[in-house]
C-alpha cells in the first residue's frame, strides 16, 4: 500500500494547488482557481481544503464546501504520477465522513462532461448523475452534475477502476 498522509492544506499550499489545477483540471478554459480563491477557501470556517501528501510532496488536493442542507465539491485533483493508488478515493472518502459527521448527507459536484474518466470515477464512488448543463464551464463547455448521499452505503462493483484515483 502506498505511504500517503491526508491533512488540512497549508496557506503556502495555495500555489501548487493552483498549478495543479490549471493543469489538471482546468486545462483549456481559463484558470479560475488561483492562489486567492483557494486561500479564501482555506480561511473560509465552512470550507475544507484537504491535501494528499507522500514523502513531503502534494499528491492532490481536493476542496469541499459545507452548507447545512448539502456539501459541494469544488475541486478535486491527483497529480498524474499518484493515480491508480486510491488518493482520489481516499481524499473523496475522507471529506464524506466529514460530511456525515457535520450532519450534512448529500455531497454534489460538477465535472466536465467530455471527461469520462471522472465520470466513472465518480460513478465507482456511488455517485450518480442527475442533469447535464449546457455552457457551465465559461460558457463553452458542458457539465455533469452528480450528486451522492452518504448516509447510504455504497458498495463498489467487484473490478471496477477509475481513472481519477
């Protein structure tokens, strides 16, 4: 199993974070997730900003927002040398039991509906889709809502893989 620990992001963080985004996640449209918007998140009381780390290096980060009614993920990168490990799973995991444990059950998030990969990361994690939204990313690319209450179990298909983990 791979050594990873999982913690609150630093605010010198913010920065790699950024990149990481641009690069993974938001390649193609304009970065929207700069080194202020993230920090604010860090700052924020009802935010989480949670990093995989191994051997003192980002591994990837994901960042949540909590409400009373339900918990938004915002942003959710593994860095492309840490996938396949289960970082990706263990950073959605980690912020679903904290989830649970604030009272808040369901969990929804956008992903760019032209990467399947996510989709059936997501959909591996008991995740399900509920609309697509024309011109969501800077109006010229679709998203995929998804959404997962974690008050039920979910139990994964024997074999399933994912690309985003």
């Amino acid at each position: 199993m791979y050594d990873y620990r999982f913690e609150p992001a630093r605010l010198a963080d913010a920065a790699p974070l950024a990149a990481m985004s641009r690069e993974l996640v938001e390649a193609g449209l304009r970065p929207a997730w700069g080194c202020e918007r993230i920090r604010a998140h860090m700052r924020h009381p009802e935010s989480i900003v949670l990093s995989a780390r191994r051997g003192g290096l980002i591994a990837g980060f994901a960042i949540m927002r909590y409400a009373d009614e339900t918990a938004h993920l915002n942003l959710l990168a593994v860095d492309r040398l840490h996938r396949r490990r289960g970082v990706g799973q263990r950073l959605v995991r980690w912020l679903e039991e904290t989830a649970l444990t604030a009272g808040t059950f369901v969990i929804e998030l956008e992903l760019r509906a032209e990467n399947p990969g996510a989709r059936a990361f997501y959909a591996a994690l008991g995740y399900r889709e509920l609309a697509r939204i024309p011109g969501y990313y800077q109006g010229v690319e679709a998203a995929i809502r998804m959404q997962r209450d974690v008050r039920e179990p979910h139990i994964a298909a024997p074999g399933t893989r994912h690309s985003a983990s």
